[in-house]
C-alpha cells in the first residue's frame, strides 16, 4: 500500500472542507427582507412564492421570491440539460447525463438561493 505524505492529507481535508460548506450552505439560514435576521431556511426560500411565503422565525412576517428567479432557474436548468443530452448522444454514453444533477444544482444556487427575498 503506498504511503500517503502530508500534502495529500491535506488535499483530502480540503476536499472534505469544501463539500461539507457546500452541504452547510444548502440549510443555511437566510436574512429576513423585514427584521434583517437569519429567521428563513432554504427549503423556506426554495419554496416560497407569493401564494405560499415564507415566515421568518424572528419577526413571524411572510416574504417570498419572485416568480422569475424560478423560472431563470428553470431555462437555466433545461438549457444545460439539453447540452448534457446532445454530449451523451453525440458520444454515445450515457454517463454524460449525470451532469444534469450538478446543472440543476447550479441553477437553484444561482438564481433561487441568491436571489433577493421581497417583502409581502
């Protein structure tokens, strides 16, 4: 068994860091656009749009996400997508479709998860 030195420790602990802020960054806790604490989760955030807000777990206010963050999210999404599929076609595996997890991940992080609450 070859040996491991420090540098790749290292690596491997960098690795672990970045995946575990990743996973830490995915139940995070959002600013509320009203009290301006961190009182809306993720999956508040994810699922909030003007018939079904959010409620902030400080001030008990609603706030949500315009309907075109979802939908910049979803083009973004199917663009890629759609990428994905023509690489897989063109050179015949299959595997190439995975890549549509990490698009879909993209997408949610870029416009829904950054994107500005607004007051209701």
């Amino acid at each position: 068994m070859p040996a491991i030195d420090s540098g790749q420790r290292v690596h491997h602990c960098q690795v672990l860091l970045y995946n575990l802020s990743i996973f830490f960054e995915l139940v995070a806790m959002y600013l509320c656009p009203h009290c301006k604490k961190p009182g809306i989760s993720s999956v508040q955030k994810l699922c909030s749009v003007s018939y079904t807000p959010a409620v902030c777990t400080f001030c008990r206010r609603q706030s949500y996400l315009h309907v075109n963050t979802a939908i910049r999210a979803l083009i973004t999404w199917a663009i890629l997508t759609w990428i994905f599929i023509g690489i897989a076609l063109y050179e015949q595996m299959a595997i190439y479709m995975i890549g549509t997890i990490p698009a879909l991940l993209l997408a949610v992080d870029k416009y829904m998860l950054r994107a500005q609450l607004h007051c209701l």
